[in-house]
C-alpha cells in the first residue's frame, strides 16, 4: 500500500488510543490503513495513563453520569469486557479487577506493550503510521468524507483519500479559545494535565463537515493540583493530583465553602472552574492527610505525600495548629484570613449537628485534628467531554442526528457519552476505536 495512494480503506487522524485502537482493529481485519499524528510518537494521554476502566454495569454507569446519552452508556459498558478480551489477545498484560473512584472496576494495563501491540498490527498488515504529520481539512464530495488532505513531516501536503476517516484527536484541552467557549472563560488559562498536542483539530474539521457539537455543558475531566506549579513532564501529572480533596474542605477567594467536596475530586474540578480566578484553598487535617492523602487511590500503588511534594515545589502550601492561624494566612495570596477561619468553624459546627451546607454526601466529618494542611489549588484539565456527537457505532452526526458519510469520531474527539462526570478515558477511546473500525470496515464490504 501506498500511503499517498488513492487505495486506503480507513484514514485515522490522531494515534492515542482511540485512534490506535481503531487502526489496529482494522488492520485486523485486512483494511488498508494509514493513521496520522501530530506528535513525534504515538501514544498521546494514554501512555501516562494505567487503569482501563469503567462502570461496572449500565445501572452504575446511569447513576454516576446520568445526563449522558444512555445508547453510549449502554455501549460503553457492554463493550468493555471484550474489548479487554481484545486486549489480551493482542499479548498485552492485564491485570485482575481493581475498585477506581468507588464505583469503578478495570484493570492495570502496560500501556506501553498495548503501543508496541498496536503498532504491529498496523504495520504488520502494511498500513503506516505518519508521525509529525496533521490533517489541514478534510476531502468532502457530495456531502461524503472521503479522506483528507494532510501535512506530512517534510511539510509537503498530500490527500489521503478513503470512504472512511476516524476523528481521534484527542478532544480540545489544548486550546484557550475552544476550553472559554465551551467550558467556561475562567477555563481558558487552567493548566493542561494531559499530552499537549490535543488543541481541537478533531472537532474544527468535523464541524467544517457539518458534524453537531454536544453535549452542550459536558465540560472535561480534571483534577485539582498545587497551584503555579510547573510540570516537568507527562509521568508527573498523577503524582501532582489531589484525589483526596473530597475529604477536605474547599474554600474559594471570598472565604467561602461552595460545593459539596465529597462527590469526587474529578467533580471538584469542574466546581472550581466557576469559581473566582479558578482558584481555592484545599484545607485538611491530620486525619484526611494520614488517612486520605497517604492512601493509593488504587490499591497497591505507592502512596506520595502530596502535600510535601507541593510544598518542596513552591507552591503556595502552609501548616496551621489551630483554626486561628487561619486569621494570619499570606496577604498576598488575597484570601480573608479571617473569612476563612470563619468558614472552617461554621463547617466544623455543622458537621457536629450533622448538617453541613454546602451539604456532605458522604464524608461529613469535621476537621478537628491539627495539624492543619492548606494548599492552593485549581483545575487541572486532562481532556474535554463535548465533542463531536457520534452513535454508539462511532458515525459522526449532523445537527438533525443524520451520520455524515464517511466521517466517524471515537475517544474524546467525541461527545455525548459524558455530560459533568466520568467513568473512564481510556475504555470508552478503545470501545467506540473498535467500533469505528468495525463500521469502517463494513462500510467497505468487509475489509
Ligand atoms: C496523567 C494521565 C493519567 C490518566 N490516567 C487514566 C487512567 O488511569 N484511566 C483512564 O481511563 N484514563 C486515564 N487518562 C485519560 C486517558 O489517557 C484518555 O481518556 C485517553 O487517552 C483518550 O484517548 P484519545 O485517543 O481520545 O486521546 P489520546 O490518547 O490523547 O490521543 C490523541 C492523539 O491525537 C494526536 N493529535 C492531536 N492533535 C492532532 C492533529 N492535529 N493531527 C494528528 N494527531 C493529533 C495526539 O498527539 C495524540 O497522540 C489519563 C490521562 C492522563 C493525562
């Protein structure tokens, strides 16, 4: 096969996981493939990534994101177990079941072996792999995809033309402007937790072809972080994430609580990006640090004293014996001392008479254990929920639902399977993959 040639059965723009995954499916299946990445290396998010995972059931999975659109619900979760079957017949090790977020189950996967797996499977079948490259627009005739002009590494453009083109960016969290449109303006200048190459070309060229965008709202997965603080490289990012936040109090620039900490930290990210210069104190006691912050968010990982880490950083972190040292907290960080020593009691109050407000669903215990741990924090953004809407067999929609021939878009590049939660990246991205791939490769008679 040539890769310039007129002959490609399915064109892939992006090779994380999604677009890997799709790549290598199809190639499975005797499709001729190309796929093109922007970076130097495939790999994306995904390769900082671990746990495979997602709800365990179609219930669990409704409870935790219940505005997301239940057909991708459905697939999602129904697709995961032979997905990970997939996975495993590709060589790759996969670990036994594991608990994630308290409603989730998945399993530790080597991600760099599911790469090399990947990898050989499209190069095996004679497909390619064009690195430094990007998509400048996609070739659309008759209202049909058919493939798309590309700029490879030496900067020369050249049209891959196909019947079948998967959208795999990677979503728009590298992009302020796309991240103020659809998030929130306050989103524009948050930090990016996640690779850095996934600035909205999935969702501009689809868009140009006439794709809808949803869901409205979606917003992103995240997490909270040390604020200012630089990170050095991808296999950090984990390390600087405070999953233990829904055990702590939040409070913002006016010396205000204004969410409910404990619905996860991944939520209190979202929380914190409407609130003044996406910025807070994390305040926690002894008890959620011993308990909370030096416990694995997966069992059997080591555990990291986030607070010290921070700390040794720079970031804006300090100790307190008692709830009065809050009056005395740094000017220059603009926070009312006094305000927020007021807030810590009143929340401390009503956890006593079992009614804290914002209220607790679940740990509603009061911080009474000095020393205190206080952190600035925002939100760090990992990838983008709404995207280009797509059915459960990964067919990019049109604004009245209508597939848009020849167009499909799977991992965060698509929208409408989560809407303000989150069961998952990376199962969802190898799920809809296959399932691109599959509708690629029966779209064209069988590959
Ligand atoms: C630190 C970290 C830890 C994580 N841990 C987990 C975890 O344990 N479990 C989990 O489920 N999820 C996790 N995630 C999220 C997970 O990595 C993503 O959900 C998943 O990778 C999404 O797949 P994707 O294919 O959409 O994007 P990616 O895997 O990021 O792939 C997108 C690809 O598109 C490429 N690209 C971007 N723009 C262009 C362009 N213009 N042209 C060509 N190529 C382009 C990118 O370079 C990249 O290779 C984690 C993410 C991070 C950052």
């Amino acid at each position: 096969m040539s890769a310039a040639g007129p002959d490609l059965d399915f064109l892939v723009l992006g090779a994380g996981m999604a677009g890997m995954s799709a790549a290598a499916r199809a190639a499975q299946a005797g499709a001729r493939v190309a796929v093109v990445e922007r970076a130097p290396e495939p790999g994306g998010s995904a390769v900082f990534a671990e746990f495979i995972w997602t709800a365990p059931s179609v219930t669990v999975m409704r409870e935790v994101n219940p505005e997301g659109d239940p057909a991708l619900a459905r697939a999602a979760v129904e697709g995961f177990a032979p997905a990970i079957d997939w996975v495993r017949s590709l060589g790759v090790t996969v670990g036994e079941p594991v608990e994630l977020l308290g409603y989730g189950v998945g399993h530790q996967t080597d991600m760099a072996a599911l790469f090399r797996a990947y990898r050989a499977a499209v190069e095996g079948a004679g497909g390619v792999i064009l690195t430094e490259a990007e998509p400048l627009r996609l070739l659309v005739e008759d209202g049909a995809v058919r493939g798309a002009e590309v700029r490879l590494a030496g900067g020369e453009a050249r049209e891959l033309r196909a019947p079948a083109t998967l959208l795999a960016t990677g979503g728009y969290a590298g992009d302020r402007e796309l991240r103020a449109r659809h998030i929130h303006p306050n989103a524009a200048d948050l930090p990016l937790r996640a690779n850095r190459y996934s600035a909205g070309a999935g969702l501009r060229l689809g868009e140009e072809a006439g794709a809808a965008f949803g869901l409205e709202d979606a917003c992103f997965y995240g997490h909270l972080m040390a604020r200012g603080l630089a990170m050095p490289d991808g296999s950090e990012i984990a390390v600087n994430t405070f999953f233990h936040s829904e055990h702590g109090v939040l409070v913002n620039l006016e010396g205000e609580r204004f969410h409910d900490e404990t619905v996860g930290d991944q939520l209190n990210a979202i929380a914190l990006v409407e609130q003044p210069e996406a910025r807070a104190l994390l305040i926690t006691d002894r008890r959620v640090h011993d308990e909370w912050m030096l416990r694995p968010y997966v069992k059997g990982l080591e555990p990291v004293d986030k607070f010290q880490l921070a700390y040794r950083r720079g970031a804006r972190c300090a100790t307190a014996a008692d709830l009065d040292e809050f009056e005395a907290l740094p000017p220059e960080w603009g926070y009312p001392g006094a305000k927020v020593r007021e807030a810590l009691v009143e929340f401390n109050r009503r956890c006593e008479a079992g009614d804290p407000l914002p209220t607790r669903v679940r740990d509603a215990q009061p911080l009474v254990d000095p020393p205190y741990y206080v952190v600035e924090v925002t939100t760090g953004i990992t990838f983008t929920m709404g995207g280009v809407r797509t059915d459960a067999d990964a067919r990019a929609l049109d604004a009245a639902g209508a597939p848009i021939p020849g167009l499909l878009a799977a991992g965060a590049d698509a929208g409408g399977l989560y809407k303000r939660a989150y069961a998952g990246g990376l199962a969802p991205a190898l799920v809809f993959g296959m399932r691109a791939a599959e509708t690629a490769v029966a779209a064209n008679g069988g590959g």
